[in-house]
C-alpha cells in the first residue's frame, strides 16, 4: 500500500491515531445503518410510470394501514416469465406501505432449493409453479398466474374460425392480492353448502366419481364446505352461504327447495350447478328454475367427432370470452367433459325481465352434435330434433347486478351451469384442465362486490417490428457509427494537442 | 466551492486530454450496441410485457459494463497522481483533504454520466425505428437513469477509496473491481436467502442492487435504495478523507 517515509510521530501516537479513525468510521457507519433501518421503517415508493401502473388503489392502502396480523406473502415465480415484473413490483409496493407484509421472492429457476422448500411447506406439486402464497397463522390462499391476466381475444374472428391471437389486455393482480391478504388475515372463510339429497356426488367419496378432491381443491382457497339438505320446510340456507354447489343432481328437487334457492339467488347468492347425462330422462326442477336466469338446459347430450378421445367424451378447446375460461383459452388448454348436455343462453325471446348477462363459456368444434334419442343408456342422434356440424354449448355462465337495498351484503348474482358433473369427479378433476377450470369457476363465483371496485392495471403488451433492413442499419449504427465516431473526436483531440 | 469547481475542471480535463476517456467511452458504445442488437435480434416480434428498455437493464450486458467501467474510470484519480509525483504538489497546495476528495470523485462521477449519456442516444434511436412512443417513457427514463447515477456515484466513491489506498493503477483497478463484484454477488446471493426468515436475507434484499436496479427501470423510486447509495457513498468518500488524511500521521 501506500509509504510515506515520514517517521515524526511515535508509534504509540500513530496507533492513538489509528485507532481514533477506527473508532470514527465505526461510529459514522454505526449511524449510517441507523438512518438505513429508520429508511427501510418507513420507505416511501413514488412510480413515475405514466399510466401509474404500480400505484394502489385507495382500498388497498386502507386495507394495509389497518393491517393487525402479520401476512407472509411468497412469489414463486421465473422472474423472465410474464407478469413478474408486474407481482413483483405491484407486491413491493404492498410491504413498502404496512410493516405487517413480509415479501419473499423466490425463482424457482435460480434457487431450486428455495423452491422445493415451500412446495414441501404448502403440499404443492412439481408442476405447481408462477404462484403467489399468502399466509397469516394457519390461512393461506394462493393466488396462480392463470388467474392474474385479463385477455382480449377477437371473438367474432375465433368465430368464423379466423385468428385465436389473444392479447393480455390488464393485470388483475391488485384486485386478488388485495383478496387474499383480507382472506387470510382476517380469516374470513366463505361458507360453501353442497346440495344433497338428490343424487349428487359424494362429496366425501374417493371413488372415480365421488367429488372428495374436488372438496379439497375448495379448502385449498380456505372455504368451509358444509353438507346442506332443503327438503323440510325446518331446513334453510344459512345466511352467510355464499355459493352453493349442486353436482349431478338426477332426481327432482322439491319445491321449497326450489323457492329457497330462488330466494338465495335473488338476494345476490352464487350457484354452481353441474348437470350430468343421468338426469337426462327426467325434470329436476333446475331445468326451469335456471331458464328464469337466462339459461337453457336442454335435454340432449354433445358429441364431437373432432374433438373426443373415445367417443362418450367431448375434448373442449373452445372457449367464450369469459374470466372463468379466459386463462384455458389464452394458454391453449383443453377441458374434457363426459357426454355433456347442452347447455346455453335462453333465446333473447324467451328472456325475463330485466335480464342477466349470460355468456357461453365451452363450446364443440364446428363438428358438434347433439343426441337426444335415449335408449338403453345410449344417446342416438335423432334427424328430426338434434343438430350437428356446429359450434354447441355447453357451459354457461350468468351474471346480475345486485337489487338495492336487498342485496347490499352480497353484490352481485352469480352463476355457473356445467352440461357435465363427472368432469369434477375425483377421476377426471385430474384430466386436461379440469382442475384449472374448476378453481376459475369458483374463484369468479366467490368474489366478492368490495374488491371489484379494484379495477384491473391497462398491460402495454410491446412487440418490435422491425424489418431486416432496419436491424441491418441499427447494426451499423450500434456497432459502427456511434462508437467510431466517439474514438474519430478522440484521435483529433489527440492529434491537435500533439501538434 | 471555486476550489472544488477548478479541481473538477482539472479532473474532467484529464479524462479528455489524452485519448483514455474517449477510448472508455467508445468502448461502452460498442458495447452498448451489442448489447441492443443481440436483445433486437431475440425480441423482434416476440410480445412482451415490458419495454425493451426496461429488459436491458436486467441482463448480463448492464452489469459486465458497470462492474468493468468504474475500475477504468476510477483508478487513475490518486493512484495515478502518486505514481507521477503530482500528488506531493496537490496536498501541499491550499486546498483541503475533503475539497480535494469531493473534487476527484464528483470528476469520476461526471465522467461516469457521460459515459452513460449515449445510451439515452440508443433508446431513441430503438424509439425512432419502433415507432412505439411507449417503448420510451421519459418519466420512467428519468427514474432509470436516477438509478444508475446514484448506483454509479456508489461504484465511484469505491472506486475513489481503492484508488487512494495505493500507487499503482492496477492494483487500484483490481480492488475497485473487487468491492464492486462483492456487491454484485451479495446482491446474487440475496436470491437464495429468504428476507423474513433471517436477518442476512434481509440484510442482503436491502443492499441488492440487482433489485434497485428492477424497481429504477420500471419507474419507481423508492427512499429506502436512494438513502442506501447515498450513506454508503457518503461512507466511502469518508474513508477515501481519512485515508488521504493519512499521510500526516502515517
């Protein structure tokens, strides 16, 4: 190092010296970690974005200032895949305003250790990946990247069989996480009834039908699931029942029960109802209580000779444009569904007063049919009623604003009707998509008026076009131009000087 | 302040008398450009959600220019002086410890921008063949280019203290290197390390100039990073004074 042969002081006042500046700059960084740990107490974020794309909403600012429990929020995501940079920024911005989120982030692609550690800590899967976990005491709710787009697709042009481009239009993040971090911290569990009594799935049976993985794939989102029986006059819906499930109802519903559930959807309740072949020879009572919702359940199964792995089954890779189907369309998924019925919108004819929106969600090929001749427990197609080389429905869902004053605690009505109950049975839950299709469904069943007031982030989706030519030429410039020009000046700033 | 102002002057001068500063920066164009027109060549009609810009300042490229150009800048400022014998004629002169350190590092630090100045030149010239007016946000740009001043006025303030350590240029280049490759891996390491479980990880997270870096070119601002870079800078210039201190008691 450096030598300056000066010796007038003495080694001991060299060493006082020493260890007066040892102490000094022990004592300025001391203080300088003081003014860090006062900074990272109380951080304040300004996004200079145009669009302000990472600024929350006030909703969500309440929510984190009034923040009492400790939330543990873990991305588990690649950070070059899409939409990290928006978590990850979006999800800083959440810990910079309440001291009561802790953010861990972890790329599963650069700390595979890490990764397989809270897979191991939450019970995901392998393949479970491009996820956000929240945690508070025992409640967690993940929150998946399917879950985080909204999608443009030009419908009309799908339907004509043109392009199937789908462009990620926003980025709903602020809406879920605010969720979450509600759900978990101050463990609200919504309550879920599972209608029986009527030849529904066994929500307790492992067997291939039974719907005990499809139970578990509703606690995964923290709801308590309750059993629920209509039938005497004494039994009711409980009043903090937010969605309600009937799966593969075949036998008919009573009428009370049906008024009970008129009642509960009136006043902003949520169903899904999942319709199966083996109701097809007789009138539930849903068929009719769901036409006044906008839907028709006919009484005929679909086919696809295009799309089908063994003929009973339909391969579904059609999808409307919806947020429960939006995600499978957009990541080219399929969901398979046994001999479905038909399922769609009831004619604008035949519509009630003061209508839902109603929209189809799964569609056939154009080589759709439908078979309504039944006959020892095989569908036929019958030339003078069914249809076919068509685009047919088979999923719907149905939306209504809440009445005022009525359905204040709720919002709106909601409604989701599968043509198939055995696509969420414990054997083909795991099929294709059907799992994903499962949790979309009742994730935009289940949410909830206050945070559709957050609305979702405009994406600026950027492509480069640029011709050969104009690469050639940005080529030179990059390469050529710009830093042989710098290096020219250099040499006739050397050269006047030599001179 | 005239003092500091003409030893600036003195400093920046030096940069552009011989061929070392055009040299550098023509360097960090090249390798600017390469950087580009590898990204071009990958992005071309491939979506994406961020701007190219933004991208760029989470490659390798960002970084291999960073950890490379601040040794180069830096290492001459009192090494060189030593090495030369003029640094005898400028402690004896009237000026004192700090206006001759703050002096030398705001020359490297006004170097150091306009080394960085040309890569405005590049995101417009991407802008004007894009024709995407989005691809090049200003108030975005004005945040990026924030961060990597205040992350470069960190780099050069270390490279300042490695300088005046010693009299030999390669020496103070290696160890200017050194300090600023141990930040850059802390700041990898960070990856692997869970923030809430340990006080390390969050040790590590608050010192990540990787993650600055994400947030700067996204267009946030965030107290807790400009308050980061300017204590530790603030930290490094002290012990760049004590060290040129030194030669009295030495």
């Amino acid at each position: 190092m450096d030598e300056f042969p000066s010796h007038s002081f003495p080694s001991g006042r060299r060493f006082g010296i020493a260890v007066h500046v040892a102490v000094a700059a022990g004592l300025l960084l001391a203080i300088l970690i003081m003014v860090n740990y006062l900074a990272a107490r109380h951080p304040i974020r300004k996004d200079l974005t145009s669009g302000d794309r990472f600024v929350l909403s006030p909703l969500t600012l309440q929510i984190l200032q009034n923040l009492t429990n400790q939330v543990r929020v873990t991305v588990l995501f690649d950070s070059e895949a899409a939409l990290f940079s928006h978590v990850d920024a979006m999800l800083q911005g959440y810990r910079s305003q309440s001291p009561k989120i802790t953010l861990d982030v972890v790329d599963y692609s650069l700390a595979p250790g890490r990764a397989i550690q809270i897979r191991d800590r939450y019970n995901l899967g392998r393949d479970d990946k491009d996820l956000v976990i929240f945690e508070s005491g025992k409640e967690t709710r993940f929150v998946r990247s399917a879950e985080l787009s909204v999608y443009d697709a030009d419908i009309n042009s799908m339907l004509q069989g043109g392009s199937r481009q789908v462009r990620r239009s926003a980025f709903r993040g602020e809406a879920l996480f605010t969720s979450a971090i509600v759900t978990v911290s101050q463990a609200i569990r919504p309550r879920v009834c599972y209608l029986l009594g009527h030849g529904e799935h066994d929500p307790r049976s492992s067997d291939q039908n039974g719907y005990r993985k499809f139970i578990d794939l509703l606690a995964q989102r923290n709801v308590t699931v309750e059993p629920l029986t209509l039938g005497s006059e004494r039994e009711a819906l409980p009043s903090d029942c937010e969605l309600l499930v009937i799966a593969g109802a075949n036998s008919p519903l009573e009428a009370n029960t049906l008024q009970k559930l008129g009642s509960f959807l009136d006043q902003g309740g949520r169903l899904l109802a999942l319709m199966n072949v083996e109701s097809l020879g007789t009138t539930t009572g849903l068929e009719d209580f769901l036409a006044r919702w906008g839907i028709a359940v006919r009484p005929s199964v679909v086919a696809d000779r295009q799309q089908t792995t063994g003929g009973s089954d339909v391969l579904v890779g059609e999808f409307g444009a919806h947020p429960v189907v939006n995600p499978l369309a957009h990541g080219h998924h399929k969901v398979q569904l046994l001999l479905p019925r038909v399922v769609g919108k009831i004619p604008e004819k035949f519509m009630p007063a003061d209508p839902p929106k109603v929209e189809h969600l799964l569609f056939t090929s154009d080589a759709g049919q439908t078979k309504s001749k039944i006959r020892d427990g095989t569908a036929y197609y019958d030339v003078r009623v069914d249809i076919q080389g068509q685009r047919i429905p088979m999923a719907a869902a149905a939306e209504k604003g809440g009445l005022a004053g009525v359905a204040a605690n709720r919002g709106a009505t909601r409604l989701v009707v599968v043509g198939d109950s055995f696509c969420f049975g414990n054997q083909l839950i795991e099929s294709a998509s059907n799992r994903d299709f499962a949790g979309l469904a009742v994730n935009w069943l289940l949410d909830r008026q206050q945070f559709l007031a957050i609305g979702p982030k405009a994406i600026h989706e950027y492509t480069l076009r640029l011709t050969p030519a104009q690469l050639t030429k940005m080529r030179w410039l990059f390469l050529a131009v710009l830093p042989g020009s710098i290096l020219l000046l250099g040499f006739i700033v050397w050269l006047r000087r030599r001179a | 302040m005239n003092v500091i102002l003409a030893l600036l002057r003195r400093e920046l001068g030096g940069y552009f008398k011989s061929m070392i500063g055009y040299v550098v920066i023509s360097a960090v164009l090249f390798l600017f450009g390469f950087s580009f027109v590898d990204m071009l060549g990958k992005l071309n009609g491939v979506p994406q959600d961020a701007p190219v810009t933004e991208q760029f300042y989470a490659t390798v490229y960002f970084w291999v220019i960073l950890l490379i150009t601040a040794p180069m800048i830096t290492m001459r400022v009192f090494a060189l002086e030593k090495s030369t014998g003029t640094y005898e004629t400028l402690m004896t002169a009237p000026v004192g410890d700090w206006q001759v350190v703050l002096a030398k590092f705001g020359g490297t630090l006004a170097f150091f921008t306009l080394v960085w100045l040309p890569l405005l030149g590049c995101l417009f010239i991407i802008r004007h063949f894009t024709g995407d007016p989005a691809t090049l946000d200003p108030r975005v740009t004005a945040g990026t280019f924030f961060g990597i001043l205040l992350i470069g006025s960190l780099y050069m303030a270390m490279g300042c203290f490695a300088s005046a350590l010693t009299r030999s240029q390669i020496i103070a280049a290696m160890l200017s290197f050194l300090l600023g490759v141990a930040l850059f891996v802390l700041s990898l390491r960070s990856v692997a390390l869970s923030p809430s479980e340990s006080g390390w990880g969050a040790l590590l997270d608050h010192i990540s100039v990787m993650r600055h870096l994400a947030d700067f070119s996204r267009g946030i601002v965030d107290t807790r990073q400009v308050v980061f870079y300017l204590t530790s800078t603030a930290f490094f210039l002290y012990m760049t004074q004590r060290v040129v201190e030194s030669r009295r008691w030495k």
